[in-house]
C-alpha cells in the first residue's frame, strides 16, 4: 500500500511541484511562524491592540461558550489541538522522495507542541475544571513520550499543512470511538 500511494502522490505533483522543497530545511524552520501582533481580532468592532489583549479575550469567549453549552445539560467535548508541522505534509513526503530517494516525515518534539498550545490547553483546562466539559486528547495517536510525526508506516496523517487525511482520521478514530462508547455506559 505504502508504494501504491507514493506512486499516486507522486503522479498528481505538477511540473513546479517537484522542485518545491529544494531548500526544506528553510521552508520547515520559516513555515507557520506568523508575526502574531500583524494577525487581526475582532470580538466587537474594534481589533484588540495587543497580543496579550486578543488571547485573554479569546479565552474568556472560549470558556463562556463551552460553559454555555454545557448549561444545556449536554455532554460537552472539544479535541485538544492536533500537531502541526508547518508544511503540507503529503507535499513534503512527496517532494523529498523525489530529491532524496527517501520520504522524509515532518515531525515536532512533544514538548514544543505543547509550548505552542500552552494558552489554549490552559484554557481547555480551565473550561474541564470550571463547567466539566471533556478535553479529547489526541497525541497518544501522534507522538511518542519525545516526538510527534506526520506520518505512520510512510502513510501521511493529514492531507495538508493541519488537515487531517483520511488514514489520519482512521487513525484517530479510537479516541472518538472511547468517548461515544462512554457516554452509552453512563445513562
């Protein structure tokens, strides 16, 4: 299978594409790194000023809408954010394996994705702590105890830069399927 969608891959590659990650280490180190005071919020009809300003407003939406939901004695769950790596990754398997003969795997050390994530997993916490909601963790299905990793056994996990394709939904399933059977054992 793993050969099968390689040759796939590589036949839907445009002529431009297959030059696209000549330099890889640069477009890896520079992609999904965006200069937060130029990103614009609005929660009325002004953006906030400051970065701090947009993150504490975001949150407090956050927790107020989960919170909301959760007032209508419902089951409430939200996934925890997923790795990204900051390339297409199926591009990047692709592209490689064109350059180097070998498909190389986007990955991220653990910790630094939860760095990344560490407001909107505090706030995630807060929301499970405050209003009981349930956080739906899904690094087990992407990482080791070090390592996050784009792929599994040469297949991308996502289809995009932070989409998941659809052996990373079968891959995910699990997690989806725990909390369905749950909420079925608890009435």
């Amino acid at each position: 299978m793993k050969k099968q969608y390689r040759a796939l891959l590589l036949e839907g590659l445009g002529d431009g594409d297959h030059h696209a990650l000549e330099n890889a280490g640069f477009i890896v180190e520079t992609a999904g790194k965006m200069d937060e005071a130029a990103i614009r919020t609005y929660f009325g009809s002004a953006p906030l000023a400051t970065v701090e300003a947009r993150h504490r407003e975001y949150t407090e939406h956050l927790l107020a809408d989960l919170c909301a939901l959760k007032q209508l004695k419902k089951r409430v769950a939200i996934t925890a954010p997923l790795p990204y790596f900051g390339v297409d990754v199926p591009r990047t398997m692709a592209s490689s394996t064109l350059l180097d003969g070998q498909a190389q795997v986007p990955s991220q050390a653990r910790r630094e994705h939860t760095a990344r994530n560490a407001r909107l997993l505090g706030a995630l916490d807060e929301a499970q702590q405050r209003c009981g909601i349930e956080v739906l963790d899904p690094l087990p299905y992407f990482c080791d105890a070090d390592q996050c990793r784009g792929a599994r056994d040469g297949v991308p996990l996502y289809s995009d830069d932070n989409h998941l394709g659809q052996f990373g939904n079968t891959v995910i399933q699990p997690l989806f399927e725990a909390f369905f059977q749950s909420g079925r054992q608890s009435r």
